[in-house]
C-alpha cells in the first residue's frame, strides 16, 4: 500500500509585537492582522489583536513598549501569498479623539527561526491645505477604511503619505512539511528568497 505524502504544509508563527518609536505621539496602541493568499487559511491561534495603550518610557530613548502576543498557525498548498502582518497605531490627538498614528506591514520572515523586524510607519495625508485644517479641526485625520490595504500595491501609488515612527516585531517562525512538498528551507536558498523579497519555490 503506497503511503500518501502530506497536501499541505505548516507555517507557525509566535512572537510579540514588541515596541514603537514615535517621537510625537504618546499612550498609544496597536492592532495587527494577517494578509495572505488564496491557499492560505489560519488553522490556530489569532490572526487579529488590539494591544493595550502604552506610554513612553522615562528614559532617554522614549520607547513604547506593548509585548503584545502573536500567535498564530496557517496551513497552505502554495508559498505564493506568503502572510504579511499589517500594523495600525492608534493614539489620542488634542481633541482627545482617537486617531491614527501609522500604518506598516511587512511579510513574515521566510525562514525558521528567530527573526527581529523594525517595520516604518506612515500616515496618509490630506491632499491641500484646507482639507489639512478641516480634518484637524473636524479631529478626522485620513484614514484607510480597510487597513489591509497597506500590504496590497495596487492603487498605493496615488496616495500621499508621510513617515511617521517605527515598530518593532519578534518573530518565532516554524515551518512544517514544506521540505516534502519540494520546497527547499535549507538556510542558504531561503535567505537568498529573502533577500528578493519572496519565499523560495515562487515563480518570479
């Protein structure tokens, strides 16, 4: 009787969404989701969460530090649409009005392992200077209506944004039959996908 190799594989990610830099802006919180291909479905764990509010701390770096828990377990058929993780942060302006601080994201690293990520933050903006003041004095600052939209390319490019902060992600990845499915996770072919910014066994 011929024994059946696996159909899918696994990817397991635990970590935390660690700190954030954000030299203007104080008590602030996060939320994280997951953006992935069509083959991909979570199997485990959570693919959203919203941290606590946290404040700068009273050294000289500033830091806001969340340690706020990832941990989440995907399965798929595919590499391609390997999962980003989109951030959002949230904070009160003048008003007291919560509005938001930055948007990133960045692909979970490709390789097992123990990774640091310091992703760039940036905010959309107003496209005029009326609009500017308006949203100001209204306390609606622009806004994506679906966050997800940062890790998709298309329509990016006519959006207007402004740097704004960094956040700092751990990430603990595992992966689990990719090496019978004929995807090769030897270290060396791995970091060369990373570096072009794909997961090897996707076809450029």
């Amino acid at each position: 009787m011929a024994v059946v190799g696996p159909s899918v594989f696994l990817l397991v990610i635990n970590g935390q969404v660690e700190s954030a830099q954000f030299p203007e802006h104080d008590d602030l919180y996060c939320k994280y989701c997951f953006v992935y291909g069509h083959d991909w479905a979570p199997t485990a764990g959570l693919e959203e969460g919203i941290s606590q509010i946290t404040s700068k701390s009273h050294d000289v770096r500033h830091t806001l530090v969340w340690n706020f828990p990832i941990d989440v377990t995907f399965k798929s058929t595919n590499p391609f649409g390997w999962p980003q993780i989109v951030l959002s942060v949230y904070g009160p302006d003048v008003f007291g009005n919560d509005v938001v601080r930055g948007y990133g994201a960045v692909h979970v690293p490709f390789s097992p392992g123990r990774h640091k990520r310091t992703i760039p933050m940036f905010v959309p903006e107003s496209t005029s200077t009326l609009q500017k003041f308006t949203s100001w004095f209204m306390g609606r600052r622009p806004e994506y209506t679906d966050p997800k939209v940062v890790a998709q390319g298309e329509g990016r490019e006519v959006t207007r944004v402004r740097s704004q902060g960094f956040v700092t992600l751990l990430f603990n990845v595992v992966t689990k039959d990719m090496k019978k499915l004929g995807y090769d996770t030897g270290p060396a072919d791995m970091l060369r996908a990373e570096e072009q910014g794909l997961p090897q066994g996707i076809p450029q």
